[in-house]
C-alpha cells in the first residue's frame, strides 16, 4: 500500500472542445484535492468531469468536492 493518495481527473472533449478550459478545470480540481488532507493514505481517487461543469463557480466546485471527499473518509 502507498503512503500517499493519488488522484486522477479526466475532462474530455464533450466538456469543451478548447485544452485552455479543460486544463483550468483539472487544475482547480488538483488544488481543491491537494488541500483535503484527511483521507487515509494509499486511496486512488478519479474524478470525472461532467459537461456544462466550467459553468459552475469555484466555489460550488470547493462545496462539492469537500462533501464527496468527507463522505469517502467516513465509509473507511
């Protein structure tokens, strides 16, 4: 088992045609996951984009994100 989490993020090109935005939207998902720290260690997470998923605001994204990830931490 590792001593860390991974995490993986696909966005395809359903969700938007332009790398610019797909890319803004990985790299707001990495830094929302790199800051909940309190998942056990050694768990492989991957998150799916959506469509229509840039069209929500960063801090709806943040809310989600959180209570998915809490709600992974309490099942362990």
């Amino acid at each position: 088992m590792l001593s860390y989490n991974r995490f993986g993020f696909v966005v395809s090109k359903k969700v938007d045609k332009r790398a610019v935005v797909r890319n803004r939207l990985k790299r707001v998902l990495r830094e929302l996951a790199q800051e909940y720290k309190d998942i056990q260690p050694g768990k492989d997470m991957l998150f799916i984009v959506i469509k229509n998923f840039y069209t929500v605001s960063t801090e709806e994204i943040q809310k989600t994100v959180s209570e998915v990830l809490k709600n992974l931490n309490l099942e362990q």
